[in-house]
C-alpha cells in the first residue's frame, strides 16, 4: 500500500521467550527523521477517535503495544508527491511496527478495543503546531468504522478540513517551512 511520502512503518523485531517478551521500539541506527524530545504513553478505550490532526513542525513516531490502532493519513503538502492521499492503516500489538509520521501529514487514530501506544515528538508541545479539524469531514476522505466514537473536547469541537488546511498554509508561509 502507497503511504504519504515520508511516512514510514517499520516492522519491529525483538525477543519471544517463554516468560517474556522484548520488543525493539527504537534504535539509533535506523537514521529516523525523529529526534525524541520527549516520549508519551497513552492509554484509550475502546471506541475513542483521536484527531483529526496535522502539525507544521513536529514529526510523530509511534508505536502500539496492546490493542488495536486504525491510523488515517492524509497528505496536505503541496509540493509533496503524494499530495492529497489518503490512507488508513491498521497497527497492533501482536504484529509490532512503528510510525513515522511528517509535518504536514494529517492523521487521527481510531481504537476498537482498549488499547496502549508509545508516541515521541521531535519538538516539545506547541499549541501553534497543533492545528486540527472534525474527524468525520468528507473532505478528508476517511472511512471510519465507527458513527459516534467517544472524542475529546477539542476534537469534538474542531473546524473543518478547509479551516485547518487554510491554518496550515497560512503556519507554513509565516515560518517559511517547505514540505
């Protein structure tokens, strides 16, 4: 399957013992375009829709470790070669594997069933770099699976598409960042 450009799923390895299980998460060596600053563990029920989300910044690099994750991704840069894809992706803890997600590439994440994932940012939280827009807007060309998922406050109240996108150029050509 086509990902946006930049973005990178990466099949984790480890080791499978009888007692226990050790999964690689990170290595230095995999030359990713992510740098942590800082690493998040989160926790969702199931039914919960997070996003939809897209920052100007920062890279994103997750990974679940218990559960399911849907992870929608649409490509909002203009000059990238997969402008305007859109995408989903199912991650899980029984078959690890890790993102990679880039500015500018929007993505919201849906869980099924109960479910727990690392996620690093390459830049320390910025409300400037957190633009967002309604979850069930046709113009992202997401086909969720669930009609009214448990969502936050500021997801359940975001603008539209059109808003966010018109916020991310508008951030884009202030900071004279290029995709």
């Amino acid at each position: 399957m086509q990902m946006p450009a930049g973005v990178v799923l990466r099949p984790l390895s480890g080791e499978h013992r009888q007692v226990f299980r050790t999964t690689e998460l990170y290595r230095e060596d995999w030359q990713l375009d992510v740098t942590p600053v800082q690493w998040n563990l989160v926790c969702s029920r199931a039914n919960t829709l997070r996003g939809v989300h897209v920052h100007p910044t920062h890279f994103d690099y997750l990974c679940v470790l218990q559960g399911e994750m849907l992870l929608a991704l649409r490509d909002m840069r203009p000059d990238s070669p997969t402008y305007r894809l859109a995408v989903h992706q199912l991650l899980s803890g029984e078959t690890p594997c890790s993102a990679t997600i880039p500015p500018g590439v929007a993505h919201g994440f849906y869980f099924a069933c109960e479910t727990r994932y690392v996620y690093a940012v390459s830049h320390y939280w910025n409300p400037a770099d957190e633009l967002g827009c309604r979850w069930d807007d046709p113009e992202l060309g997401f086909s969720w699976p669930a009609h009214d998922p448990s969502l936050s406050a500021r997801d359940a109240g975001a603008p539209s598409y059109a808003e966010m996108a018109l916020a991310l150029a508008a951030t884009l050509r202030h900071d004279g960042l290029h995709s």
